[in-house]
C-alpha cells in the first residue's frame, strides 16, 4: 500500500509508518471493521504517523490487508 512505510521486524509486530493520515483516524476506521491496531503515539520517538501491526492467522491478516486497502482507496 504506497501510503504505508513497513519496518523490517523479527518479531510477531511490524512497525508501520502512515503518510498521509493521522493514526487515531485509521485506527477508528479499522476498530469500525473489528480490527484492533496499537497506536504509538506514546511510544519514546514515535509519533502520530506510526502503528503497530500484530501478525495473526492468515485469513486475519489478509482482512487487516483488505481494511487497509478499502481505507487507503477511501471506500
């Protein structure tokens, strides 16, 4: 997804960086479609242009991947 920046991770999150929209909007977005992404605006460094991902089931991440897609394509 072009609006998205993936971190390289070795652990069962990814960090993602967002471009062109403030994370507290995406996460609404998604949380409305029952997927749950951690903010890290809290996080030492990060700011509001950064989430946190969780790897999960396949077919969890393909509708996470799908979410994404409808949201980034305003759908």
């Amino acid at each position: 997804i072009e609006d998205l920046e993936v971190f390289d991770s070795k652990g069962n999150f990814v960090l993602v960086r967002l471009s062109k929209v403030d994370s507290s909007v995406l996460s609404r977005y998604l949380l409305d479609k029952g997927y749950y992404i951690r903010v890290c605006d809290d996080f030492c460094g990060l700011d509001s242009s950064y989430i946190r991902l969780a790897i999960g089931e396949k077919r969890d991440n393909k509708g996470l991947v799908g979410a994404l897609n409808s949201f980034f394509r305003g759908e």
